[in-house]
C-alpha cells in the first residue's frame, strides 16, 4: 500500500466549505510528472550525512512509508506526513533516546540527528514552541489538546498560522510522553497553575487560548489565573465542548472511571481519530488510554463543580464556542452555547460546516453527554 511516488505540494487544493477537492487532487497529480530514477535528496536538501542522521533517516522512512533516499537532512517530520502517534513510534523505535518533546522542538531530520548525538534535551516545560517568535512575542496562541493527546496535535494549525505573526504554543501534559520518563498525571489547577508561570516567564503580555475537548477544562482554568494576575486574554475558544449539566457531568466520569485502560484504548483504536492507535502495542496502547480516561474524568469534575457552585467573577474575555454542524455531540448548539455565560462575560458561536466526526473523535468517547 505504500505508493510508488510522492508529489510534493504546498498545499492540498480545497472546495469552497473548506475540504479536499479530491477531484482538483486527482487532477494536480496526473498532470504531475513521475520523479527521475535519480532523485533524490542530493538534488533536493542534501543527503544525510552522519552516521546518525542516517539512522534517524532510515527510522523516519519505515514509519512514514517513504523512500529512504527521498529523506533529505533538512526535512520536517511532520512536513514530510508525520503524526502526533507516528512520532511517538519514532520515538520508541529509537529506544526512547528522544523524547516526544524534543521531536517537537526539533522537528528537522539534522537537528534531531544533533539532539540524538549529545546535544542537550529541554523537558521540563508544559509549553512546547510550534512557530517561531514574531514581533516582539508579546502575543501568543496557547492551546491544550484533547483527551490523550499533546502538543504535537497543533502542528497543522500553528502551519496554517505560520505567517499570522502569532507565537503559537501548545501544552504537552504531563504523564501523556510515551517516551519520556514515568511521570504522574496532573491535576487541572496544577497544569493551569504550570502553564500561568511558563506563561510569565516567556515575557508575554497578552495571550489567546485555545482549548480542543476535554482541554477546555484547562484552558478555562488557565485563562482565569492569567486574568487575575493581570495579563490580557484577548479571546479564549473552546472547541467540540458544550457545558451541559453536573448530573451529565457526574454520569460520565462515572462511566469512565469505571473502564480498564485496555477497554478505553480498544475503543479509541475502533475510532477514526485514533486509527494509528492499533499500530502502538498493548502497553503504550493502555497508557494512551489511561492519559484519555484522566482527561476526560477531570474535565467532567472541573466543570460540574464549576456548575454546582459557580465562580464569584467570570471570565472577561470573550469566549467563541467552536463546534461542527453535524456533530451530534454537541447537538443543541445554536441555544446550549450560551450555557457558557455561567463562567464569562461574553459567549458567542462559531459553526463549523462539517467535521463532526473528527470532533468527536478527538476527544469524546461514543456516548451522549459532554466530555
């Protein structure tokens, strides 16, 4: 199943709602011509050239099914296709000399390759850099990710922002690097609290936050702490996440905490989002489930405490509710939305035309109620 070439693109071509025109696709590629026999990385960025970018590079080729000598030494990870589960197989395939953070941080075959060969290994901060600094990086996009996931989710979106001139953020959790040293989970106020003093000490002043799912219950606490301290939160947005009541919050981390983390991550196999899921074996299955089952059970309790007793001030940044139409998961929208002015000020909706699936599917087992 691995295709006889590859046709390097800047971008997919797109109907006019925003998804793939596999016709214009289909087209682009027809009209493309098949590579030379003899191209390859030289003609393109340079073949690697120690010992161990070429270890790196034969690793990089198995798990994206690509060509050994179509890796060139100055290739993206995730440029050249890969993914969020697909660097956690690097990085077990390098027998965990690099951890998921640092595929992050240096997402560049050579300078991995440099990380790999003794360089030093930055792992203590929540906050992982998808783009460079622009302007003054006063400015940033913080985002959490949804339940089991991590920073590496936001690759595509900090892309897309690239030449924004927004600094773009994300928060890897702890406990949820496969490859990285045991750690424990963290409570919501904890990375909250973690996230605020990273914030800080990046110097930023004014800040939009982002949080996907279950990451909602984060990001709301983070962007409360940071509004009481005084930095400015110009909008946060919540995305696939509808308040709903504390009885339907109660019920489903009840539900959760009552499945093995066998069982959760058999589901999250079975899912769309998570297909990737099936190549990890049992044990880095079940501990991706078990960061999804701690996610998903402390955002539910987050957020019922918050509906039994409300807090004193809300928040006074707008809030945008970003949800798919055809998501029956957050079915009722266009009224549940303004649930949210329990916690702000200001709530409004942004509907999305499609991409029920994948919203449900990146953060949300199979079941009625938020999570």
């Amino acid at each position: 199943m691995v295709p006889s070439a590859f046709h390097w693109q800047p971008e997919l071509p797109l109907t006019a709602n925003g998804k793939t025109d596999r016709k214009a696709l289909t087209a682009l590629a027809e009209r493309t011509p098949e590579p030379a026999a003899g191209d390859g990385p030289e003609e393109r960025e340079g073949a690697p050239l120690t010992p161990t970018e070429r270890k790196l590079a034969a690793a990089w080729a198995e798990l994206l099914g690509v060509p050994e000598h179509r890796i060139g030494r100055t290739d993206h990870f995730f440029d050249s296709g890969g993914t969020s589960l697909t660097a956690v197989r690097l990085t077990i395939a390098l027998d965990r000399a690099v951890s998921l953070k640092d595929i992050t941080r240096q997402p560049v075959l050579a300078d991995l390759a440099a990380l790999l060969d003794g360089a030093g290994r930055q792992r203590t901060e929540l906050l992982q850099p998808l783009s460079p600094a622009a302007g003054t990086a006063e400015c940033a996009l913080i985002c959490f990710p949804y339940a089991g996931g991590n920073a590496v989710n936001y690759q595509p979106m900090a892309g897309v922002l690239a030449d924004s001139g927004l600094r773009v953020l994300a928060v890897d959790l702890p406990g949820h690097d496969l490859s990285d040293r045991p750690e424990p989970f963290a409570s919501v106020a904890r990375v909250a609290e973690r996230v605020v003093d990273e914030i800080a000490a990046h110097g930023l002043t004014r800040v939009m936050v982002w949080g996907h799912s279950s990451g909602a219950a984060p990001a709301v606490e983070t962007a409360r702490r940071l509004e009481e301290r005084g930095v400015t939160v110009s909008r946060v947005f919540l995305g696939a996440q509808l308040l709903g009541t504390a009885d339907e919050r109660r019920a489903a981390a009840e539900e959760l905490s009552g499945r093995s983390d066998a069982e959760i991550a058999a589901r999250l196999t079975s899912d769309s989002g998570y297909t990737e899921l099936a190549e990890l074996n049992d044990r880095h299955a079940g501990l991706i489930g078990a960061a999804y089952r701690h996610d998903c059970v402390s955002a539910h309790r987050y957020f019922r405490d918050a509906l039994r007793d409300p807090p004193a001030v809300r928040l006074a940044a707008p809030v945008s509710v970003v949800v798919a139409a055809d998501d029956p998961h957050t079915a009722g929208h266009a009224d549940r939305h303004r649930d949210w002015l329990l916690l702000a000020d200001h709530v409004e909706l942004y509907e999305l035309p499609d991409g029920g699936t994948t919203s449900r599917a990146r953060g949300r087992p199979r079941r009625r109620g938020p999570s």
